[in-house]
C-alpha cells in the first residue's frame, strides 16, 4: 500500500479553496467534495430554520425518489412519458382537490415553485384581457403580497395595485376592492396565507365585492388566488372554507408543492378553472410518445424529481395523511402561540386557527420594552434558530412583527427548546438592552428591496 496521505494534509486543502478566476488546476473528488461540504457548515441548520416555509423534511423514500430521477428533464416528454404522465396525474389532483368543475380537462401544470405560477396565471389574466379587447397599461389589484407578484408587475409591465394596510386591518379588505379597480384590471390577487402574518385574505368576500362592482359597472373582473401555502392546508384543516374554483370568479390558483405540499423543493403548481381560462397562446408544444403534449412553462428544462415525488406523497397520504400531517403542525403552532402569549411581552397577531390563516405563527411586541424584535432575532441566531423580524408593508411600516413558520418535522419538543431559547433571551435583552434596526439585524424575509427603485427605473 502506497503511504497515502490523510485528506487534510493532501494539496488542495493545504491552500484556501479556488475563489476568483475559473480554477487551473484539478482537484481530487473527496478533496474538492470536503472543500465545499466544509463550507457549507457556516450555513443555517435548514429544521430550525423558523423564517422559511420551504419543506425541510422529507422521508427516505422521497429522498431515493430524488436521488432515482435527479437525471430525468421534465420537458422530455417523450424521452420521459412516465414522468409526464405522473406530473399530469398529480395536476388533476391538485385540480380536484382545489374543486375545478372538470379536474379531467382543467390545465394545470408544476413549475418551480409559486413564484413562476404566480407569473403564468397572472400572464394567462394580462392576455385573456388583452384578448378581450383591453388596451393600454393593465392593472392588478391586491393587499400586501410576496415579491414574486411585484416581480410579475416589473417584468411583465403590469401596473401593481397594492392596497394599503388600515389600522388593524392586516389583510385586503373586501370593502376596499371596488375602488382600485378600473376598465384595465385584469384581476384582483387574494393571498390565501399572506406571507407577514400567516392570515388567509377573504376570498369569498372579495368575489363577493367584485360581483357587486360587476352589476353596478359592468366590469367582470377575474380572481387569481394566490395560495402559496394556504392551498395544500385548508383542503385538509379547514375543508368548508370556500376560497377556491368553488367560487366561479376564481380562474386560476398557484400554490407550493415545496411548502405544505410536502414536496422537495423545486415544486409548485399552476391550476386553471378550465381551459377557456388559459389562452391559447401560453401554450407551446413539446414531443410526446410520437405526437406532441401542451406545455406552459417560463423555463425549458426542469428537474422532474420534484413532481415525480409530489405524486409520491399524494399516493402515500391521500387525504387522511394530509389531514393527520397538517393538523398536527397546526397543534404545533397553536401550542408555541399559547406559550408564546404566556411569556407576556408578545401580542398575537396570527396564533395558529386553520380557519384564520397558515400556520406560520405571528406576533408583535407589546409597548414598553427595552429591546425590539430585531434584537430578538439576532439574539435567537446565536443557538442557530432563524426567525423573521421585518415591518409590515405600506401603510403600516410602523409596526414590526416576527413570524416563526411551523412546518412537517418541527414538533412540540422543538417549540418547547426554542420558547427556553426565546425566554433566556428576552433575560438577557431585559438586562443588556440593544436596539438594533433591520439592517444590522439582517436576516431574512420575503419583502425584498428592488436594487433599483421603481420611479428610478421608468
Ligand atoms: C404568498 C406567497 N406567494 C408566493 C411565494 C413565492 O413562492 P416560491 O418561493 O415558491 O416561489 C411565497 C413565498 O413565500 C408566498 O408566501
């Protein structure tokens, strides 16, 4: 045996790893694999990882689901028909389970994730208008929503209509709907889970708003739910909530199959009402079997592990499983907002009801304290927990709140290390008060500030 040096004294870790121009030389595997597997140790542990809504656990048979089909393209489909067919079979689930009238024939589609079908449905709304004889700049009208929509706004030329918050008013209220809406509004964007609060917007109500705006002006203006999260929760934990195809204005509805669908990330879903709704001219055509298949993507080539792996945890759960999942991380969240309350500086804003909202728990800070809740949050770094603390969006940035988003795989004995966590913190910040703004703070959150302000832009 040829005296082989131990891995840390071979070359390659002697030096720091290649950071600027493309390397020169070669490295070996297990070296060049212990070089980024070492770094990647500065990164946050993903399961307490309270800011994200992302899965973050997923059984072994999933994981060799992925592993199985890392190598397997979506868009070939005739090169992959089984992985068309269970991406095609998974669509008409989510379509039944969100009641299309027809799940058979109402298109739909997995994409990235919610982000990129937020962009289909609202391209599918800016073109059906346009089809409809619409002219001009279109216009959308929502309550505070996730970057992805003020990304569809910039990148597809849509004027966003965001409705600002009043007072306690957390969420789009129905009442305020009518007046944003004009002859160039191709559709009003309910979130259904807002990604600040966790509080499910009321879709019934503004359908509702909008029928009556319809027989008072004529105007007939289409719902697109954005049901990020909520989409693969309420089915299960509140079933009589009504807020999707029940609902005959709904058209389209996006959610993520990487949230609580379950799914590895990578996966969301795209479903329409029926087939009307999606325009034509979205629609591209890939090989399949000899013939072709209707596609209506942003990107061309897609990991197909992801959907192959939804169906899996379709197929393995069924409705049952949901339920039993879903309530339990609900029992979760509603625990951790109970001792949360308990602790006596937090005021609840979302405390975990399936009827009221996701179940990413909520809070603000009670008046009088010596710290704030950027404090908090870089306190709570320090044992490895991340969890958001940001304003509430315009017109009420006064306020600060912090969400914690209990998902599949954070247990009663997870919240109970991190309410002891919570409280010798809130010690410490009593006895060496900081102060810290956002920005020192730094952390994470699904607001995002454009590089470039928008009037700097026009
Ligand atoms: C309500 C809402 N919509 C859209 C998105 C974007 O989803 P994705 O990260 O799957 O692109 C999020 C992400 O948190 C969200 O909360």
């Amino acid at each position: 045996m040829p005296d082989l040096p131990d891995l840390f004294a071979m070359p390659g870790l002697s030096r720091g790893a290649p950071k600027q121009g493309f390397p020169i030389k070669e490295m070996s595997p297990p070296v060049a694999y212990q070089v980024v597997h070492d770094e990647l140790l500065l990164d946050g542990v993903s399961r307490i990882n309270l800011a994200t809504f992302c899965t973050t656990w997923i059984d072994d048979h999933a994981r060799r689901l992925m592993a199985e089909s890392l190598d397997k393209n979506i868009v070939d489909k005739d090169e992959y028909p089984q992985t068309a067919e269970l991406e095609r079979r998974a669509a008409r689930m989510v379509a039944d389970l969100w009641h299309a009238p027809n799940p058979a024939t109402a298109p739909g589609t997995s994409t990235i994730g919610s982000s990129e079908a937020a962009m289909l449905g609202g391209l599918a709304a800016k073109f059906r208008w346009r089809h409809n004889g619409g002219t001009g700049t279109p216009n959308f009208v929502c309550g505070p929503v996730q970057v992805c929509w003020e990304k569809f706004a910039r990148y597809f030329d849509v004027e966003i209509r965001q409705i600002p918050l009043r007072g306690d008013r957390l969420t789009m209220h129905p009442d305020d709907v009518a007046a944003h809406c004009d002859e160039r509004t191709i559709m009003v964007v309910p979130t259904f889970g807002q990604t600040f609060t966790g509080l499910f917007e009321d879709v019934a109500g503004i359908s509702k708003a909008l029928d009556q705006l319809q027989h008072s002006s004529g105007l007939d203006i289409p719902i697109h739910v954005d049901a990020a999260s909520g989409g693969f929760l309420a089915p299960f934990t509140a079933p009589e909530l009504v807020w999707d195809f029940r609902l005959p204005r709904v058209k389209s509805i996006n959610a993520s199959g990487h949230k609580t669908g379950l799914a590895p990330l990578g996966c969301g879903w795209a479903i329409w009402r029926e087939a009307a709704d999606l325009p034509a001219s979205l629609i591209f055509d890939v090989d399949y079997l000899g013939g072709s298949m209707a596609t209506f993507n942003l990107n061309f080539s897609r990991p197909g592990g992801q959907a192959i792996t939804q169906y899996y945890d379709f197929i393995r759960l069924g409705r049952t499983g949901y339920r039993r999942v879903q309530s339990e991380i609900y029992r979760v969240a509603q625990y951790l907002a109970r001792r949360l309350a308990d602790l006596g500086p937090f005021e609840l804003i979302n405390d975990g009801n399936p009827h009221r909202g996701i179940t990413a728990v909520s809070w603000r800070l009670r008046e009088g304290q010596r710290y704030n809740l950027y404090d908090l949050s870089d306190r709570l770094r320090t044992r490895g927990w991340l969890i958001a603390a940001y304003p509430l969006p315009a017109d009420r940035e006064d306020e600060t709140i912090m969400r914690a988003v209990i998902r599949h795989g954070f247990t009663v004995d997870m919240a109970d290390l991190l309410l002891a966590d919570i409280g010798r913190c809130l010690g410490q910040l009593d006895k060496h008060a900081l102060t810290l703004t956002k920005a020192e703070a730094g952390g994470f959150t699904h607001d995002a500030t454009p590089a470039v302000p928008d009037s700097k832009m026009r």
